[in-house]
C-alpha cells in the first residue's frame, strides 16, 4: 500500500519542488491559480505573505484528511519596488542593469494549512541580496540565453555561468523560491517534524554553507 503523502505543494514552480524534495516529506503538486495584483501602498512582506495564504487557501479543497497545504511566494524587492518577471531580452538587460553593484532584497512569504483543523501558520523570510558589478557582456549574453525571462528580477541565483550574487550572507533557497529552515519551523507549530536533516541537505544540494539556519530553527527572524 503506497504511503499518503504528508504535504500538498500549492505551486507550479520547478524550483520549489526540488527544494521540498530535499526536506524528505512527501508531497504531491496541486498549483492553484490566485490574482497576483499588488494592493495600492502594499509593502513587499505584505504582498507575499497574502498571496501565499490565498494559494494556500485556494488550494485547501484538493487536500485529504491528514494532509497539509503548503504554499509560497516570492518577490525581488529594490527601494521598496518590486521587480516582476521581465517581459523580454531588453526589459531583462534594463532590470540587470538596474540591479548591478547594488543590494537588493527577496521576500518569501510561506503558508501551511491544516484544512481538517483550520490552522494556518504563516513566515516571512527575507534576504538581503548583494550582486556583483557584472559587465554589459555578460548582462547581453545572459538575457539573450533566455534564463532570465521567467525569473523575478530577470536573474537565478544558482546560474553557473551567470553567477550574479556575490558574498550572501542570508538564506540561499529563499532566493529561490522556498526557505527550507524557515519551512520546517512552520510546520512544527502544526506538529509536522522534518523526515530529514534538513539544513544538511539543503547547504549539500546548493553548495552553500549556511551562517543562518541554525539561528531561523531556534526562531530567530533572520533571512
């Protein structure tokens, strides 16, 4: 008899399901379509951390008895304005630009929710994210690859041959799509424990040694 899987993944996004798989919980993907329009005067944690708890919210008819909705958003963040995806090459090289030599942030806004009980916890991580002075080459040639076009702020953090993030000091699977520590301190307040160690299948999987996670599982509100 094949196991029931413990959490509902309420999200489309390829990264987002290979993050989660690292955590060792089974899930199935069940995306739920929500508007996605920023409210007038909506600070970016405002946005995210709504849209994630209408996802999951959305999502909560798809789910059996025992099993936990998990839904997420994101959002690329400067000076307060939120970068979407670009909508082609050259709105993708202006947003890198833009972005060049500078710090900016990334909001996770995360939702889990118990349908059978009516619980829902809720976290924000954000990360603060500094890019290197990467050249006007390297912008044309990254935006004409295309990589950047179904990216928030036109770039991926883990682009090998990009590489547009220097010296993050924050959590690295934040920056793409779902903050796995900050994750496993959500769902314990709906009494899910982790399968695996999480922390060290994540820094493993992303090659990053994590100066955060310890700090996000004691609750701590660093991203």
């Amino acid at each position: 008899m094949t196991a029931k899987p413990v959490l509902i993944l309420a999200s489309n996004s390829p990264r987002r399901r290979e993050l989660l798989a690292l955590s060792g919980w089974m899930f199935d993907v069940r995306p739920s379509a929500v508007d996605e329009s920023r409210r007038p005067d909506e600070a970016p944690g405002e946005y995210v951390l709504r849209l994630a708890e209408t996802k999951a919210l959305a999502a909560a008819p798809l789910a059996h008895p025992g099993q936990i909705i998990l839904a997420a958003d994101t959002a690329v963040a400067l000076a307060g304005d939120i970068l979407g995806k670009p909508r082609d090459v050259a709105e993708a090289a202006a947003m890198l630009k833009n972005l060049r030599g500078r710090g900016h942030q990334v909001y996770t806004g995360l939702a889990a929710l118990d349908p059978a009980g009516g619980n829902l916890a809720t976290d924000l991580c954000v990360t603060e994210v500094p890019m290197r002075a990467y050249s006007d080459e390297e912008i044309e040639a990254y935006a004409a690859s295309g990589d950047p076009l179904d990216k928030a702020g036109a770039y991926a953090i883990q682009h090998i041959g990009f590489h547009p993030v220097e010296k993050l000091a924050g959590c690295y699977a934040s920056v793409m799509g779902l903050p796995l520590c900050h994750l496993v301190r959500t769902l314990r307040r709906l009494d899910v424990q982790p399968r695996s160690d999480v922390p060290a299948a994540c820094q493993a999987a992303l090659h990053y040694s994590c100066p955060i996670s310890a700090a996000v599982l004691r609750g701590e509100r660093v991203g």
